[in-house]
C-alpha cells in the first residue's frame, strides 16, 4: 500500500475510533519498511487532532474521545517495539508523569489525559490514583521528564497539588519541571495562586497546554 493511501486510511481509524483498524495500518506500515515516526507524524497524529477539533467544535464526546485514544494507543502498541528494536525515540514530545494526588481515588479524567498526551506523542508515566507526593517527584527524577501532572476532584485533596510545588521548592527542583494541574476543583485562577506552570480544563486542552509548554505547539 502507497503512503498517499496509507496516512489517510490512518487519519480515519483514529478518528472513528476503531481500533482493529489503526493495529492493522501500523502492522502493514511495519512490513512496508516504511519511516515509522513519518507514520506517526502522518497517519496517525493528524487523526487524533481532528478528533482534538471535532470535540472543542461540540461534535464529540467523551465516548468519542476516548474510542479515538485508544485506537492511537492500538497503533502505538505495533509501532513502539519496533521503533525501540531500531532504537528510534519514538515519542517527539518528552516525558510526562502523571497521577490523582494523595487521597483521592478519581482517575478517569486522568486516564483519559494520559491516553491523549500519549496520543500526542509523549511518552506517559501513569502513576494511577491516591499517590503520595514524593512519588511523584522521584519517579520524574528516575525517568528524566520534564513535565509532572497533577489531578485532583476533591477540594479537600487539591491541597496536595500546592504541597507538591512545595517538595519541589524544597528540594531545589522547582525549575526542572513544568506542573499542570487539573480536576473538578481547580482553576486557572488556583494554578496562578500556586505557582503552576498551567491548567487544563479537559484532555484536549491538557495535550494542547502540554504541547506549547513543551515547545511543540
């Protein structure tokens, strides 16, 4: 299959959602010999930012949303063994950890950014729920992202999103990282208040916010 057919086969596997679909494109991908990250950069990325539109313009929703991440992490999951056999980054965006603070045990907002952020090429460190902050801070330090996330859906647990920047001041790291914030309680207005480097309202937002602060917007 020629590329011209190929990327926007790609394009419209992501942005139906269908998973089987995008596995398969990036196993004829695979076979072809062809440039893997070309693939990501052409197939499948512009894919997941018509999904990004279609869900600010109203069009999708949250099911949408998430059957098109998932169908990019189907891709991703052909591609990513390869690229790593042929030692090629695959990820253009960096590192992000990403979890729901200590204390709070809500995680699907934060799995949905972390699928996207992953759609979007970054390579994500899902630290899942209730973690402790110290966690978060060493697992950064282990793996070497330069961006940490941080959810929260309780006004009793976005504290520890404060306390957080708090640790990192503490231990002289502050300017190492780039903090988002997100949850049903926080605000552009409580990002600025603590010291983050941002806030995002929803997922799309997150890969967007995450993006420029990245310096690929």
């Amino acid at each position: 299959m020629i590329k011209n057919e190929l990327w926007p086969k790609m394009n419209e596997a992501i942005v139906a959602g269908d998973r089987a679909a995008a596995a398969a494109l990036a196993g004829d991908a695979v076979r072809s010999g062809l440039d893997l990250l070309e693939v990501i950069e052409r197939g499948y990325v512009p894919g997941i930012e018509k999904v990004g539109e279609l869900w600010e313009q109203g069009e999708y929703f949250l099911p949408e949303l998430i059957s098109s991440a998932e169908a990019m992490k189907a891709a991703m999951a052909v591609l990513e063994p390869e690229l790593n056999r042929k030692n090629i980054g695959a990820r253009m965006g960096g590192k992000v950890v990403i979890g729901t603070v200590e204390g709070d045990i809500h995680d699907i907002g934060k799995n949905l950014v972390a699928s996207m952020l992953q759609a979007g090429g970054f390579e994500v460190f899902d630290l899942g729920a209730d973690v402790k902050l110290e966690r978060f801070i060493e697992k950064a330090e282990a793996v070497g992202a330069g961006m940490i996330c941080l959810s929260a859906l309780l006004t009793t647990t976005m504290t520890n999103q404060r306390r957080l920047i708090g640790l990192l001041r503490d231990k002289g790291l502050r300017d190492k990282y780039k903090v988002l914030v997100g949850g049903a309680p926080a605000s552009r207005k409580w990002a600025e208040e603590i010291g983050a480097d941002g806030y995002a309202e929803n997922a799309v937002a997150a890969v967007k916010l995450a993006k420029s602060l990245a310096g690929r917007a």
